[in-house]
C-alpha cells in the first residue's frame, strides 16, 4: 500500500498490475482506494490520476462508512452469538456466502459493499435459522418435561422493527428477529420462553409473567434488556 499527498490529505492506495484496459479504481469503506491498471500504464500516471480524483475518493469513502455504520452488519466482521467473526472476501465467479466456526467467507464477483452485505446475511441467517431450531426443539422439550404440550411450532426469521419475537398461537408459529442473532444464545432463547409464554397466556399480564417465573426464571436475567 502507498499514501499519496493529495492536497494536504493523505489518499492510500493499493496497485494491482493486470490485463485491464487503462486505469480501473475501486474505493472502499477501509480508506483505500484498490487501483487495477495495465502494466503498462507508469505509476506516476496512475498517482496523477488519483491525486486529481482525491476529492470523490474522499467522498466515497465517507458515503461507504455510512451505509456500514447503518447496517446491521459490516463487511469487515460478523457478529454472532455475542462472537466476533472475521469475514473474508474472495473474487469468484460463485455468488455465495460461507459462514464456519472461524470466519465468513464471501465468494463474490462483485465486491461491492451491498452486494457483499447481502451474501453475508445469507449465509448468518442460514447459520442463526439452524440455532433457532435447536432451541425450538430445547424449549419445547423443557416444556414437556413440565408437563405442558405446546403445539408443534415453525419457526421463521425476520427482518422487524420493534419487536424481538412474535407467536402466532393459532398457527403454531414463532417468528424470531434476525437482529437477535448478534446476541448470546441465552438472549435467543429467552426470546423463544417469552413466545412459547404466549401459548397459555396471549397478554402480558401478571399471569404471563408468572408462568415465566414458574417455570423459566432464567427469563428474569434477560428481561430488562429485552424489554429495551
Ligand atoms: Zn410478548
């Protein structure tokens, strides 16, 4: 990486040397502009070429920062479970993502930070979806265990506003906020004890409440947050 003078503000860059037609530029949320030219473009032409651009990389550099500060998620690290989670981005003509026990990994030919947003998300919720159905079976067995029988029960993620869960007593369906997948798995599952809750008692009333107590006062620990 170099840094350039460019008019008092230093503009870092990366060069890579391939069979592309002139001078291509890519900025990023980083600060550093990714330069792909021809071999046989000289460098004090490409570092002309850029110091003259300065002012619309410093421009897209500020935009890219906010579109990932206003994102859930960045394109430079997952968070999972309360765990932070490296990603790697990998130029490839498959368009996926793949999130393991280390690191995300984005195969992308386009990576634009949108583009790479959206694979990142496919592949935590696929992640965060397999969770929620381990603790959908782990609450529903607790309930049996106490002599309760909930109805069999799907479970959806979703995008949502205002809410950390929802149930459809009537249907026999749990949705869980995707949100709720950057916080500890005991977060999730409290969610999932407050949804099941709503099988017996449809109202926040003092009845609900004392359910929870009865039989999962662990809910206790994360309801303050929860109620945020
Ligand atoms: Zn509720």
């Amino acid at each position: 990486m170099k840094t350039l003078n460019a008019g008092g503000k230093p503009l870092r860059y990366e060069l890579e040397r391939k069979k592309v037609k002139n001078i291509n530029c890519r900025p990023k949320s980083d600060g550093i502009v990714y330069v792909s030219a021809s071999p046989r473009v000289p460098v004090a032409e490409i570092e002309r070429f850029l110091v003259e651009k300065a002012d619309f990389f410093f421009g897209a550099f500020e935009r890219l920062k906010d579109h990932e500060e206003k994102s859930e998620i960045n394109t430079r690290s997952v968070n999972f479970l309360g765990k932070e989670y490296p990603v790697r981005i990998i130029q490839n003509s498959r368009e996926t993502a793949v999130f393991d026990e280390n690191e995300c990994r984005v195969f992308t030919r386009l990576p634009e930070p949108e583009n790479v947003l959206s694979l990142i998300k496919f592949a935590v919720s696929e992640r965060f979806l397999q969770l929620c159905r381990e603790l959908n079976a782990e609450v529903w067995e607790e309930l049996k265990t106490h002599g309760l029988k909930p109805p069999p029960t799907q479970i959806t993620i979703k995008d949502m506003k205002s809410r950390w869960g929802s149930c459809s007593y009537t249907r026999g369906h749990i949705s869980i906020n995707f949100r709720l997948a950057a916080y500890p798995r005991e977060t999730v599952k409290a969610v999932f004890w407050h949804e099941y809750a709503h099988y017996w008692h449809h109202d926040h009333s003092k009845a609900f409440y004392d359910f929870l107590l009865k039989y999962y006062p662990d809910y206790f620990k994360w309801h303050e947050f929860l109620k945020e």
